[in-house]
C-alpha cells in the first residue's frame, strides 16, 4: 500500500462514527432510566391515591352500614309495638261487639 492508500484509510476511519454511536446510546439508556423512575414514581402515586380511596370507601361503608342496622333495629321495634297494639285493639273490638250483641264482655 503506497502512502495514498494510507491517507485515504485514516479518512474513512469507523472510530469517530463508533464513538459517536456509543455515546448516543449511553445517553439513550439514561433517558430511558430517567422515564421508567418517573413512570414508576407515577405508579407509586396513582397506587397510594387508589389505596386511599379503597379505605374511605371502606369507611363509608361502615358507617352506612351502621346506620342502616340501626334503622333495621328501629323498624322491628316499631313493627312489635304495632303488632302489641293490634293485639289490644282486636281484644277491645270484641268486647264491644260481645256487649253490642247484648252478651258479657270476657
């Protein structure tokens, strides 16, 4: 090889190019680290939103269901009586029937 092969070999060297591309994928994987922390710290914030969500909801749900017990509670107690009263007020219906019929009251 003369000393014009040589010349032209040093001008068409893959060095610079290589470098270059080496450098262009070190900044490739940091940028891509860069985006995965943020997508992951994201995750993070979205989870703890949703898990605080969860538990009022959770919260919520004791609360409603108390007070529907309590309503339930106060139904029953109001269904009872009722039924107390139906029972005396028959009792009374047929004494006065018995005394309109012209018969003793028990």
């Amino acid at each position: 090889m003369g000393k014009g092969a040589e010349e032209e070999k040093k001008q068409f060297s893959l060095k610079p190019a290589t470098h270059a591309l080496q450098h262009a994928g070190h900044e490739l994987n940091r940028s891509l680290h860069k985006v995965s922390d943020q997508v992951n710290e994201r995750k993070k914030v979205v989870g703890n939103r949703i898990n605080e969500t969860v538990q009022h909801v959770q919260e919520r749900k004791k609360v409603v269901e108390s007070r529907l017990n309590e309503k339930v509670h106060h139904v029953k107690e109001r269904s009872e009586k009722a039924h107390e009263n139906m029972y005396h007020v028959r009792k009374r219906a047929s004494a006065a029937n018995r005394i309109a019929n012209g018969r003793r009251p028990r």
